[in-house]
C-alpha cells in the first residue's frame, strides 16, 4: 500500500470528510471511476483521430491485384517473363 498526502482547502476539505469522500474506500473508487473515464477518453480521442485520416496506408485486394497486372505487363512487355 502506498500512502498519499496532499493539501485541500479548508472547506472542500471539511464538506468531502462530512460526505464521506475522504475515506480510503472512496478515495479509492473515486480513483478508478476517473482512470476508466480517462482511459474512455483517450480511446475516443485516438478513434476521432483515425477517422480523420483521409487516405489509407493499405492498398485493397484490387488495387494489389492490378498492381500485379500492370508489372506482369512491363515484364512482358521488356520480354523478361
């Protein structure tokens, strides 16, 4: 276990310990709640930003396949098939 130590406003201070925030157990679910929300965030931050890409670094199926047609042809062509 690790223990933390930090400083709050007097007053935040005093209205979390009366709603019972300041607790280990609700510091800690507290905790987890927001490293999910974040993580959550990110993951959609990360989707936005490949969606924004316009062109693909992957060629489809068609265009490998006519890739292959097209240097089959110059082969022929230079009569090295």
């Amino acid at each position: 276990m690790t223990t933390v130590q930090f400083t709050l406003p007097d007053e935040l201070a005093q209205a979390a310990e009366r709603a019972g925030l300041l607790s280990s157990a609700a510091l800690e679910q507290l905790l987890r709640r927001q490293l999910k929300a974040r993580a959550a965030d990110e993951l959609f931050a990360a989707m936005d930003k490949m969606s924004a890409v316009e062109d693909s670094p992957y060629m489809s199926p068609e265009e490998i396949a006519e890739e292959i047609r097209t240097m089959r042809l110059e082969k022929l062509a230079k009569g090295l098939a």
